[in-house]
C-alpha cells in the first residue's frame, strides 16, 4: 500500500473552496487555515458554553496554534490568501503520521520569505500540541514574530435556542444578518403549512424573501446557530524572558480550563527585542530579529492544554511546556507520529482503486482524531466542530461505534462508557417524562449527559425514542465482539435492563390482536414526528427486550418475563400484498418530501440486522428506492450508505459501490474530504457518515454480524469488479487479531478468509 494513500493536499487552485480540516487526539483540537499561521478555532471535549436560555455549545479554546510573522513591511495573517502573495503553495495532510505542513514563497509586500509550517496534536502526550514555523528570507533587516495566547472572539449573535419556537427562529434570522434577500427575479415558494424541519425552515425563510447566507463553499448553511461558545478568560502570566504564556478561565457557566505556551528561538539569533502585549483576553509574545537573506529560521510554540479533572490546572501546563522546550521538536513528533503509526496497524485496505482506499482513510483518520482510550467520551456528532452544537446523538453508538469495534475495540469501549457515566441522568429524564427504567437524550450534553435538544426541536426529545432500543444494541454488540463478561454485568446489562424497562412502559397493549404497538413516535424519517408502529422504532425496541432476556440468562440475573412476553407480540407492520414490510403503521401515508425517504431500508442495519426473507430484504429495498426517487430532493448520506449496505447484503456488489460513490463530489469537501449532511447543505463533519461509509467495508462487503459466537458470516461475501481485494487488517474479536481477506477464488467467486495478524506493516513512501 502506498504512503500516497494517507496524503491530503491543497494547492492554489483549491483557494476558493478551501473547507477547513483539523487536528485532534480525541481531547483537544485546532482547525486549519491556508496560512498554516493564522488563527483557528480549537475545542477542547466535554468543555461546553452554558449561557442561560441557550443549549449548551463547545466552548472555544484561546487561541494557542496561531503565529504572525512581519518582514518589516506587512504582516502575514492580515494579508489576503491567493496565488500572487502565496506562491508555490501546498498544504498536506499526513493522516498517517497526524501533521499539518504548509509550505509557500509569501509575497505580501516588496519581499519574499519561504514559509513552511507543520502543526500536530500530540497522540502519544494528550495534553500537548506544537506549531514549528520555519523561515526564509530573501533580504536582510529586522522583522517581527508574534506568538500569541488569546481569548476567541465572542459570538456575535446569541440565540436563545432553549427558548426559541420554529417560528420564532424564523422570525429572528430574519431579522438576522444570518439571512439576506433572495436574489433579484428569484420566486418565492409558498410557505409551508407548518415547519418541522430546516428544509421547511428555509422555505419559510424564502416565502419571505430571505434566506439564509453562504457566502462560500465553506459556510454551512446553519452557521447562524451553529457558532461556537465563549470562554472567559480569568488569570493572565507571561514572562518574556522565560518566553512563556499562560492562561487560565472557564466556559462561560461551564467548566474551567488552562492553556499555557512555550516559544523556542533559533540558536544564534541576533534577537533586537523580546516583549510581551498583555489585552485583557491574553498575551502575545512579540520577537523582534535580524535576518540575513537566504538563512533559515526556525521557531517552534508548544502548548499545552488542560480542564477541570484533566490535568492539574495551568501550573501543570507551564511545566508541561518548559520540558517540551527542554526535550525539543524532533522527539515530541516522533513520539506522535509513533502513536499514530500504530493505529494504523489495523486498516482497511482496498487494492484496485487508489482514491477509495484515500477515502477510507481519510473516514477512518477523522474516527480515530474523535476517539479516546479508557474515558467515558462519546464521539459529538460533528467530531470537534460547532456543527450540531457538539452534542451526543444516537450517532454515537450506532454509526461510530460499529464502525470502531473491530478495528480499535478500546475505543468503541470510551463511546460505550458513556451511556454508563450517563445512566442516571437517563434515568432521571424517565422518571420526569412518567417512564420506567431509562430514556437517554436525544441531544446529549457531552459532559453531563442531560437532555440539550434546541426547544424548536423539542418534539425529537420526547419522541425520537428508537434511540434507546439503538444504544441497548451498541452495549450488546461491544459485549459479543469482546466476550467480557464482566463488563457486561457492571455496564453494558445495566443500561440494556434500563432501557428494556422503559419500553415496557412507552408499548400499548392492543387485546383485540393481542399485540403490543408503540404510538405517537418521531421516525427515523423526521419529518414525520406523530406516528404509530414506526417498524424501525418497533423493531429496534423489540431487540433492545430480547438482548435483555438473553444477557440476564447468560449472567444469571432474573429476566423480566415481560421481556420476552412484548418482544414476542411486537407489532412491526407488514403489507402481505406487497410481501414487504411498512415504514410506520397502515394509516399514515407515505408522502413527504424528506432527505430519508427511503428509510425502510434501516431495518437492515447491521446493529439491527432484523431477520426476513430473501424476497422481502429484496422487496424492502426496491420501495426505499421508488420512494428516495419520489420524494427525496437530495438525500441525506446516512440513507445513501444504508442503501448500499442493503444491497450488499442482497448480493449486489455493484449497487453497494455505486451508492458509496453516489454524488461524493458533493458530499466530500476539498481538499481534505471532509464530509457533509447532504450534497448541498455544507452541515459538515458528520461523523456518522464517515462511519457509516467504513462500516460498508467492515460488514457490508465481507457479510460479517457479531453473533453469540463471535464474528460470523451471516451473508454471503461480495466484491465489486473495481475491488481486486479487500482486507480487514488487525481485526480484534473476543481477545485474537486476524487479518479477514475478501477476495475471488479460481472460478472468479467472492470468498471470506481469515488468518492471523500479518507482523507490522508500513506503507512503502511515495
């Protein structure tokens, strides 16, 4: 495999359409920028802005990746980013060693420097990070550098988003420079009857002539409310001598937090003046130098980052520092990239088709910056972005952590720790809303685990049930895939048995048929949030009480004989003339325009994996394609890779890429492959597309489900004509790492092999 592979570039022709990447280590981040120098947002997990009436939102980070560089006559990050003041420009992504590096000739005034600049997140020091800035002059003077440890600016708009109906949203982004009048000659839609969605929202916006703006490629279309949370900042320190910042503050009503940063100099440089700036959001280091033309200069700032019960506040963090300055670059990065090397001894490897196997990195690379080992973390649903307001869907548990299980097995296990941190509060919103046993919020605070749906959304939170059913699978699915048993007693049975109690409560009995249904629920397919017997809510829940009855068994616990009683005569309607089953009951009608209107297919998630009939799996999936062609104006890419698991699983390997392919211009952001809700919508960073992406390869294409026994082969395997081979490398179940091998035997057949893990393998250089 080629080192190409894990390589993102940007160049000059990428300046006008540059979505931003980042960097993290599952604690902490920093955005890119073009530059490389400039500032860029960094948040830190679980620290959340909680500003009375708002919901709760990721708190940004001062500023400690950023440097600013004057020849004397201009200064870097205020000029503009183009091709004439930035020549010979690159910037890459190495995902296997976890750097940034940005190189260019910056002409910003009547002299040329060579730029290069290369940041990292520590993945081996959790705590650490470090941006080394290296110059080159073509002229002799004095110029100026300027380190600085600042507060983030403060969000120019709040939004009182607990508070906030649709309609009043509506009403205030209209009064918002967050909308702006549609362009001249453009119709105006009539307004919807009632707004349940942001599409309805925009429609409403448009019947008003607004909308909302994008000024770029790199806007998303929800940056009036998706904006990050502030910080205060509280304790300031700076020695110049020592070149040494620290800072020290707390999200506003939230957590607190300490930053401290370190600069290291050049040997020999002839240094004019070392200051410091002092505002009342931070400091700034400034160096004043003389250069010689042609000579090259390299400074480096450390920094160092920490939160209240992780790490010991900014006294650590300046220690923390001083020994990084002390022990030098070189070795802090090697000691990185070492980590990272590491992760990627388990991989998945496609031969035959460079650019999906760059992709599948790239997912599997946006996973692991997301991820922590033994925590409690869950992964945000928009990873370390502002995106969804960074709070903890159902994505978590269902799409990332499938996605994670096989290959780093102690990562799936922080995302399932969660629901075990978070099991009170859970319990606590059922007994509040009259439901026993435990109902886990739609939108989680990622530190406190409450219920932080916006108040527009609210009907999601009450009734977007099936998420409880999806988080009971995802502990049982950690358990057969790990066979501890002793974390499922301490852990994982206990959130099964809570969520198995709180359906017992939410069914209805129906005595005339003797069954048991569940009424007035939110679909999978939010537009609809007031049906009955939505199957996939009904089949989850049905699951979610036959795992129960089966790991209390398996421990020797009682089981609820109510359990298997409900899970038994669970109602999941079916049409016996169409031999398929139905969205939701008979009497809803099928017939709004949606992003997920294809959304019967998710009974054949691999969680979920409900068991049916060849021709009915078949029949299922050819109704979720008649109904996205009919109703879909662009799909969502959670249904776009369901879509093309199903078909895999129906033994169409060609559809299955087809789907993965489907519109991924669009959906991937250049240059980094960042990916969006939808092609248009720019709602990026979802994480739950990248997982679901990787679980194609994981379960999709090799046919495996984690069963009592393990990993089996519960379908047969398929491989595209494009695919030469397939390889699950390092795949760990129940204590062994085995290399899973999909490829063709003699007579041109797909077949499944298993051995153990090959020794370590790196990629060969480009």
């Amino acid at each position: 495999m080629s080192y190409s592979s894990f390589l993102l570039s940007a160049t000059a022709a990428d300046f006008g359409r540059y979505f931003p990447t980042y960097l993290a280590n599952g604690y902490f981040s920093v955005a890119s920028s073009p530059q490389g120098t400039a500032p860029a947002l960094s948040l830190l997990v679980g620290l959340m802005d909680r500003t009375p009436g708002d919901v709760s939102r990721p708190a940004a980070l001062p500023d400690w990746a950023s440097v600013d560089y004057s020849d004397g006559e201009a200064w870097l990050n205020a000029g503009p980013v183009g091709v004439e003041t930035m020549q010979d420009y690159m910037q890459t992504l190495d995902m296997f060693g976890g750097t940034l590096t940005t190189r260019y000739v910056w002409a910003g005034s009547n002299r040329r420097t060579r730029v290069e600049v290369e940041t990292f997140i520590s993945q081996a020091d959790h705590h650490l990070a470090a941006t080394r800035l290296s110059l080159t002059p073509d002229f002799s003077g004095e110029v100026r550098l300027r380190f600085p440890l600042q507060a983030w600016p403060a969000p120019v708009q709040r939004l009182s988003l607990a508070r906030h109906s649709w309609g009043e949203l509506k009403d205030t982004l209209l009064r918002s420079p967050a909308t702006e009048p549609l362009p001249p000659g453009t119709p105006r839609p009539a307004a919807p009857a009632e707004i349940l969605t942001w599409f309805d929202l925009q429609q409403a916006l448009a019947a008003e002539g607004r909308a909302l703006v994008t000024p770029g490629l790199t806007a998303p279309t929800r940056a009036a409310v998706w904006y990050a949370g502030e910080s205060d900042v509280r304790t300031i320190e700076a020695n110049a001598d020592a070149r040494l910042l620290c800072l020290s503050g707390a999200a506003a009503s939230g957590a607190g937090f300490s930053v401290a940063a370190a600069v290291e100099v050049p040997a020999g440089l002839a240094l004019v003046s070392t200051r410091v700036e002092r505002t009342t959001r931070g400091a700034a280091l400034v160096i004043a130098a003389a250069v010689q033309a042609g000579r090259p200069l390299c400074f480096v700032k450390y920094a160092s980052v920490s939160r209240d019960g992780w790490g010991d506040g900014p006294g650590e963090d300046a220690a923390r520092v001083r020994a990084a300055l002390a022990e030098g670059y070189a070795a802090l990065l090697a000691r990185h990239r070492r980590a990272w090397h590491g992760l990627w001894q388990a991989d998945i490897v496609v031969e035959g088709d460079p650019q999906l196997q760059r992709v599948i990195h790239a997912d599997m690379f946006y996973l692991l910056q997301n991820s922590t080992v033994d925590t409690a973390w869950a992964m945000a649903a928009c990873g370390m972005s502002p995106n969804y307001y960074g709070h903890v869907f159902w994505d978590s548990d269902t799409w990332d952590l499938p996605a994670l299980l096989l290959l780093h097995p102690e990562r799936a296990k922080s995302l399932a720790m969660f629901r075990s941190r978070t099991l009170e509060e859970a319990q606590s919103i059922a007994r509040r809303r009259g439901y026993a046993g435990a109902m886990f919020p739609w939108e989680a605070d990622p530190e406190r685990g409450d219920e932080q749906t916006p108040h527009f959304a609210g009907v999601n939170s009450q009734r977007e049930i099936y998420l409880n059913g999806a988080i009971a699978s995802s502990q049982w699915q950690y358990y057969l895939a790990t066979g501890d048993r002793g974390w499922l007693r301490d852990h994982g049975f206990p959130i099964i048995r809570a969520t198995a109690d709180f359906w017992l409560s939410r069914v209805t009995h129906r005595p005339e048929r003797d069954r048991y249904e569940i009424l007035c629920v939110t679909s999978v397919d939010e537009k609809y949030t007031d049906v009955d017997n939505e199957t996939f809510t009904n089949a989850v829940a049905q699951k979610n009480l036959l795992i129960a009855t089966e790991a209390a068994r398996m421990l020797g616990e009682t089981a609820d004989p109510r359990w298997a009683e409900v899970a038994a005569k669970m109602h999941l309607p079916f049409s016996e003339s169409e031999r398929r089953h139905l969205v939701f009951d008979e009497s809803v009608a099928h017939d709004r325009r949606t992003w997920m209107a294809g959304s019967l297919t998710f009974l054949t998630y691999p969680s979920l994996d409900l068991s049916m009939s060849d021709d009915v799996r078949r029949n299922d999936y050819e109704y979720a394609l008649r109904k996205n062609a009919e109703l879909s104006p662009e799909l969502n890419q959670m249904m776009v890779v369901m879509l093309a698991i199903h078909a895999a699983e129906l033994g169409d390997a060609e559809s299955a890429l087809r789907w993965l392919r489907h519109e991924q211009a669009l959906f991937l952001k250049p240059p980094f492959l960042v990916r969006s809700e939808t092609p248009h919508n720019n709602a990026t960073y979802i994480l739950a597309t990248t997982a679901g992406f990787l679980q194609n390869f994981l379960y999709g294409f090799t046919g495996l489900r984690l069963a009592g026994e393990g990993l089996a082969g519960k379908y047969a395997p398929v491989l595209p004509a494009a695919i030469k081979r397939l390889t699950l490398k390092g795949v760990a179940c129940r204590g062994e790492r085995l290399d899973v091998i999909v490829e063709r035997d003699e007579s041109g057949r797909p077949c499944l092999r298993r051995h153990p893990a090959a020794a370590r393998i790196e990629p060969t250089q480009p």
